[in-house]
C-alpha cells in the first residue's frame, strides 16, 4: 500500500514540477494525473499497489464534498445575491457543450481536425462515403 501511495505522490510532484517551470497555467495535481495515466498506458495495466490505494480512496470519496458543502452554506448570502448571474453562467456554458459536442459530430475529434483541409478561417466537413 505504501508503493502504492508513494507511486501516486511521485506522479503529483512531478506535476507540480512541470506546472511551475514549464506550464504555468495547467495545476500540477492535474499535469501529473495526466502523467500516471501515460504511465500506466505504457506499462499496460495498474500493479495491486496502486489498485489497493485507489480501491482504499475510492471508498472515501464522499468525504471530499464535505468541505464544498460547508462553503456553500458559508456563502449562502454571496450565493443568493448572485444567483441571476450564476444561471445565466451556467446556461451559457451548457449552450457552448452543445456546440463543443456537435462540432465533435459534424467534423470529428480534434486529432482528425489535423486532417481536414481548411477553406478561409473554416473547416470544410467531412463527407462519408459508403462502398457497397
């Protein structure tokens, strides 16, 4: 279990290694998440260690709300006052999801973007052809 724990801190310094020096404006935690998964990729599967410590906190998770909580009942006031304006906020990011996921559906994921050719500032959509 203690490999375990330690794998999972290694990965979270490094990205907060690579966070400070190189890509300042991506967290660590996430960087080095990123950087485990790569990892476990490359080595094609997750050792009992690391599935005993994600196992372990997996089972905790709920405690990790507790503090959200609290702050939503701290700035309950702050939150009331706001509230137009945090609707408004989260209708128009759910309205930019949908173009984001329709974009996906109309040309593709961003890697076969790379593949498109370009007209302009646009990208020309991709027509399916079926061989019969």
């Amino acid at each position: 279990m203690i490999s375990g724990l330690v794998q999972i801190l290694l990965f979270q310094g490094i990205g907060e290694l690579v966070s400070k020096f190189l890509l300042p404006t991506l967290p660590g935690p996430v960087i080095g998440l990123v950087l485990l998964v790569l990892w476990l990729v490359f080595q094609k599967g997750i050792n009992t260690e690391l599935a005993l410590v994600a196992d372990t906190f997996s089972q905790y998770l709920g405690l990790l709300f507790v503090p959200a909580a609290v702050g939503v009942v701290l700035f309950l006031p702050e939150l009331k006052a706001n509230a137009l304006a945090g609707l408004l906020e989260v209708l128009i990011s759910i309205n930019k999801i949908k173009q984001i996921k329709f974009n996906f559906v109309k040309y593709g994921s961003p890697v076969s973007w790379l593949c498109l050719p370009v007209q302009g500032n646009r990208l020309i959509p991709r027509t399916i052809v079926s061989v019969q």
